[in-house]
C-alpha cells in the first residue's frame, strides 16, 4: 500500500538510521548512517573524504525501513534528492542540536550532509 507524504516524513521522523545509496566511480555504495529530519531534508554527519562525504553534489537516495520477518510485514520510505556540505555556522549548529546521538561508526564526524528531496515516496506492507 503506498504511503503519502504525511507519513513518509512521519516515519523518517521516528528513526535515527538508514542508508544512503549513491554511485562512485562507476560502483554503486549502500552506507548506513545516522541522521536527523530537519525541515523536510535529511541531515547526517560523516568525516571528509569519506563515501557518504563524497556524495555532496550528487544525487542521492535515501531510504529508511522497518521490516517484522515474522509477521510479513513492514513499511519503506525513499528519498532521492540532491546532496550538499553544510558549512553555514549557524545550521551546522542547529543540525547538531538535533542530533541526539554519536553517529555508530565513531570517531569524529563533523562534516554534515544535508539532502534536500526532490522525491519522496513509501510503502507499507502488510499480510492478512
């Protein structure tokens, strides 16, 4: 069953990981990050030089999912937009107001990434 809009940005809210889709020499790379929804962009923080840092200036996909194996049932919400470096001060800070965790792979992160969506789009599955 498709999702709309509403509850897409309602599901990307409840959650803190998901994974950003993105093509680098020619290869495609899936990366889990952390992230954050701010005023209908995803927000994450990566370091520099790393995939997810490279896909500033690109077009990307985003997704977040939930899946219960046992009961054949789950829901999935995409995003496709164009990645940019945060580096204006004063949204580096809200962004980092927002987060209310250390991202899991560790070490300093401080180089933020913001997708601002061009598409958006959900589903949800769900067994009788």
């Amino acid at each position: 069953m498709p999702l709309d809009a509403e509850e897409c940005w309602s599901l990307l809210s409840s959650h803190g990981v998901g994974r950003v889709g993105l093509s680098l020499a020619d290869d495609p790379v899936i990366v889990p990050v952390n992230y954050v929804v701010e005023a209908g962009r995803i927000a994450y923080r990566t370091a520099p030089g790393t995939a997810t840092a490279r896909a500033a200036g690109h077009r990307v996909a985003f997704e977040v999912d939930a899946v219960d194996d046992a009961m054949s049932r789950g829901w999935s919400v995409l995003v496709v937009g164009r990645a940019r470096h945060v580096t204006e001060p004063d949204m580096v800070g809200r962004l980092a107001e927002l987060t209310h965790a250390e991202p899991w792979a560790g070490g300093v992160r401080d180089f933020w990434v913001l997708i601002d969506p061009e598409r958006l789009s959900g589903r949800r599955i769900e067994t009788d």
